[in-house]
C-alpha cells in the first residue's frame, strides 16, 4: 500500500501541487457539498456525484506529525501503520482483506497537520466501510510484538526513501535548516534513531489523546446525498462517545536572521538539481501576506511552461531543462514557497542560482501587468471546472481544509478571493515572501563534479518538492 515517500518524490509533484491548489479550493462551490455535524461533534461533509455508482469514503483526523511528543518523532505514521492491525471484531490483516474482497481500494496518509484514511467502493458496500472504519477509530487492539514488527517495516521504509535517495535527504535537510524551531523541520516519517525507540505504548497514548470522533471529519465523495448518509453516520460514527482531545501546541519560529544553504553530494546523483525555499504564508496563518496572492504570483512566476522562470532559463537562456515553482497555503503554522531547476548538462549550479537570482529582481524591481495578473487569476478558477469528475478530489480538498481549520464558506469563497486580487497585492505578497533571508538553498551534486548530466526530457521539471508534505502507508 506505500505509494508515497515520506519526502515526496518529484514525478508526479507539480500536476499534483497544480490540482489541489486549483481544483481543491474551489471544491464546495463545483460539489454542492451538504454537511452536518453529529451529536458526539463529528463534522460530516457529503459531495454527491451520480456520475457512477462509487464512493470515496474519507475519514480526517486533526492530529498530524507536528502534533507529536519531543522525542518521539514518526509516532503519528506509526499509528497510522498500527490502525491496518486489528481491532477484536476484525483480527490482524482482516481489514485490508475484506476491503479487497468487496472490489475496493483503501490507503492511508499521514501529514504534519492531519492524518487521513479512506476507501473507494461501490455505494452498496459504504455501510460496511463505514462499520469497520468506525470499529478502529474506537477499539485498536494490536499486540507487542506486532507492533515491533510494524516499526521494523517504518525503519526499513524511511531507509528506501528517504535515506537511499539523495533527493530526498536534500529536502529533509533543508526543511530541517528552514525552520528552526517548529516541528515542521521534522520530517513526517519521524528521525531514524527516534523510530527505532518508539513504543507501542506510544502509539496508543498518541491514539487516546487524539483519536475521537469530535476530532474527526467524516468526508463522502460520490452518488450518495445527505439525507441517505446521516443515518449510515449516526449507526457507526456516531454511536463512539466524544471524550477530551489534546491541546495542540505549536511554537513560533524565531524572526529570520540569515540564508542558508544545504548541499548534498551522492555516488548515485546522476542529474544535479538546484532548488530554494522560502517560509510563505498559509491559508491559517496568513504571516504578513495573502495567500490569494501567493497563489497567483506562484502561477505567474513558475507554474508551468509559460510562467516567467521556466521562459527564462529554459527558453530563453538555456541553462536549464527545467524550471518551475510550487506553493501551496494548506497548512497550519506556515507554508513554502518553492523554487526548482534542473540544470542543462555543463550548467554549474552556480550560473542557474544567478539567473534565478536575475528573474526574481527583475520580479521585484518592474512589477507585474494588470494583464499578466488577470490572465493568471483565469486560469486558476477556470481549472477548477476539472474536479467536478474526480470522485477522490472533493473528499480530500474539503477534508484537508476542514482538518486545518478552515469552513466550507472559505472553501466556497476561493474563486471570488483569487478573481480579487490585484498586481499590487501580487507585488506585496513578491516582496514578503521573496527575503534571501527567508529561504533555504540546496544543490544535488554528484560526488565528482565532472559526472556526465544526462538531459531530460523538454519540459520536464525534474525535482520538485510540494509544500503540504504527505507520506501514505
């Protein structure tokens, strides 16, 4: 079920960062989505879709990586592992069976903000999935050594992804360089020495204080309505009393004194790759800049092959096979913008730096057009039209919200906020965001500088990283 590293890679990235940032935050408007709340606080959110007789059934827990103990790093995936287990109405491996004998698709993600599981099946079988997800969000039941066997398997998985992949470790490091102090610079699946300690006793404190329906959001995707779900709902879900949840407990990040750089060398760096990230407003904490206009500046500068980066070094200069930027404000505490190139071969690192360096004081010194901002405000809402056939696409875009704090009326509201916004409020949010000090640079090299670059593609990227980090079972 592992179809995601814990620092994802960059293949599917800058689709993926494009489709949630346009087509998620529009989700209420295009899905009519219905809601309501259950007596225990279970917050309920049903996007109906006729289109097939299918569902997408989302349960959301607010609790993510940056929710854990000092100390015990990679708890939160680590429950999410444990939840595959067994309860004692449904043994060990029985829950991913019967998922799979009913013709469904189940998976798991785990966030620094929330945690997240779901099913895709066909409608007749929802109140099954419903029962059994409801049954261990109540009554986890997993032995010692179980669990130890289930640590072992997070050890041997951060070591694939994370530690045997330099572009991975690349982005640890400067996530951990990039903030100082908010755990945010703690990467998802957890430290590997911090792993190795936990404790099934961990995971079942960490399951108590933050596993209950009041801390949950139930999301359904597909041709069901309202008025059939709500007893579906109030017969599993919420028949599980509300009990206290911890607090979350989040620290501030220091005021940003200088930049910084990470470098990573690697035998196995066939292509170099250069990439920089700065602290970006979320939707929640807005940080002294709208996150609207991050989100049209990010579209103009680097999204796709028509923003001005990619035009510049790739186009125009030819420095670079690609070039692009990603941002995305669903988060708590803070976001990132990101900025990533993949060097044409003979390229050093250095020349790409500067002619990023060039393209964003140009940014800064001439502005931006009315014209290029009302362009790229088009194409923001006018793609949101696309999530209207996805069946995953809504439960997961109203989930993430809701989990982070925000209402449906937000949701609702994002394409009126994106068609609001002005070349001014593009250039403020520029010059907020785009702080040397407020970034962190990386270099992927390989460990003899003279290592032949093989070329990529037209138009591919290469590398990049998406700012709302996800890491799947």
């Amino acid at each position: 079920m592992a179809t995601r590293p814990g620092l994802v890679r960059a293949g599917a990235i800058l689709c993926a960062l494009v489709f949630w940032l346009i087509a998620g935050p529009a989700a209420a408007r295009v899905f009519d989505a219905e809601t309501f709340t259950l007596d225990n606080g279970m917050r309920v959110v049903v996007v109906t879709n006729r289109t097939a007789p299918v569902v997408s059934h989302m349960v959301w827990y607010g609790v993510g990586a940056a929710d854990e103990p000092p100390g015990q790093s990679g708890v939160a995936h680590f429950l999410e592992h444990l939840m595959f287990l067994g309860t004692d109405a449904v043994p060990e491996g029985e829950f991913s069976e019967i998922v799979a004998r009913h013709g469904g698709e189940q998976n798991a993600f785990t966030s620094w903000d929330y945690t997240a599981y779901f099913q895709n099946v066909a409608v007749d079988r929802l109140p099954l999935m419903m029962e059994l997800e409801a049954d261990r969000m109540a009554n986890l039941a997993v032995g010692d050594l179980r669990a130890l066997n289930e640590r072992n398997v997070i050890v041997e998985e951060r070591r694939q992804r994370i530690d045997n992949d330099p572009s991975a470790r690349l982005n640890e490091q400067m996530f951990a360089a990039l903030f100082q102090n908010h755990p945010y610079g703690t990467p998802i699946i957890g430290w590997a020495h911090e792993i190795q300690g936990l404790t099934l006793d961990d995971a079942v404190e960490f399951y108590r204080d933050w596993y209950a329906p009041n801390n949950a959001v139930l999301v359904v995707s597909g041709d069901i309505d309202a008025e059939a779900l709500r007893p579906l709902a109030e017969l599993t879900y919420g028949r599980i009393p509300a009990r206290p949840v911890a607090e979350r407990v989040r620290p501030r990040e220091p005021e940003v004194a200088a930049e910084r750089q990470v470098t990573v060398r690697d035998e196995g760096v066939q292509l170099p790759s250069w990439r920089r990230f700065y602290q970006a407003p979320s939707y929640i904490n807005s940080d002294g800049a709208d996150p609207y206009a991050v989100q049209v500046l990010n579209e103009i500068f680097g999204a796709g092959s028509t923003s001005r980066l990619y035009r510049s070094l790739v186009v125009d200069q030819g420095v670079a096979v690609g070039a692009g930027s990603a941002y995305s404000p669903n988060d708590i505490d803070y976001s990132i913008f990101g900025v990533f190139v993949t060097p044409q071969a003979g390229t050093e690192p250095a020349e790409v730096e500067a002619a990023v360096d060039a393209e964003i004081d140009r940014l800064l010194e001439e502005g931006v057009e009315d014209e290029e901002v009302a362009a790229a405000r088009e194409r923001l809402a006018t793609e949101a039209i696309y999530a209207r056939d996805s069946l995953t696409g809504p439960a997961r875009t109203i989930g993430m919200a809701l989990t982070i704090g925000r209402s449906l009326e937000d949701v609702q509201a994002w394409p009126e906020r994106i068609r609001a916004v002005t070349a001014e409020d593009v250039m403020a949010a520029a010059r907020h965001v785009l702080q040397p000090e407020r970034s962190v640079t990386g270099e992927l090299l390989p460990v003899r500088d003279d290592l032949a670059m093989a070329p990529l593609p037209p138009g591919d990227a290469g590398p990049a990283v998406t700012p709302t980090e996800e890491i799947e079972q």
